[in-house]
C-alpha cells in the first residue's frame, strides 16, 4: 500500500486484480503470470502499443507497480 499517497491516482479494478491474484496461485510461473496481468489493469491497450517497450511506458505508474 502506498502510504505516501502518491500512486492514490494509478487504479485498477479491484475484482480483476482479485481474480489475477487467484490465478497467480495456481499458475506454472505466479510472479509472470502476475507481473502480466497486472501491467495490462494499469496501462491502457494503446500506451502499450505506443510505448517501444517498458522505458516508453509512463514512469509513474511504472513505479506504483514496483512500490518504489
């Protein structure tokens, strides 16, 4: 949890991450299959697309998701 508040503006659904978290339990590889599914509730389809890999990804969410 960021307590700092200062990811308060970086959302995800709540239910689908529940449901990824489930499904990191039973996966081959949990941290991948996390890691994936978490990056496709915070980044838009299109800022994926666009971004020529993670450095042209917005660093602010990127570092909501690495809790720095």
């Amino acid at each position: 949890m960021d307590k700092d508040g200062i990811f308060k503006d970086v959302l995800v659904n709540p239910s689908k991450l529940r449901n990824a978290e489930s499904g990191a339990l039973m996966a081959r590889n949990p941290t991948a299959f996390l890691l994936n599914k978490v990056l496709d509730l915070v980044f838009h389809v299109d800022e994926m697309k666009h971004s020529k890999g993670v450095k042209g990804l917005n660093t602010h969410k990127m570092e909501a998701i690495n809790g720095n």
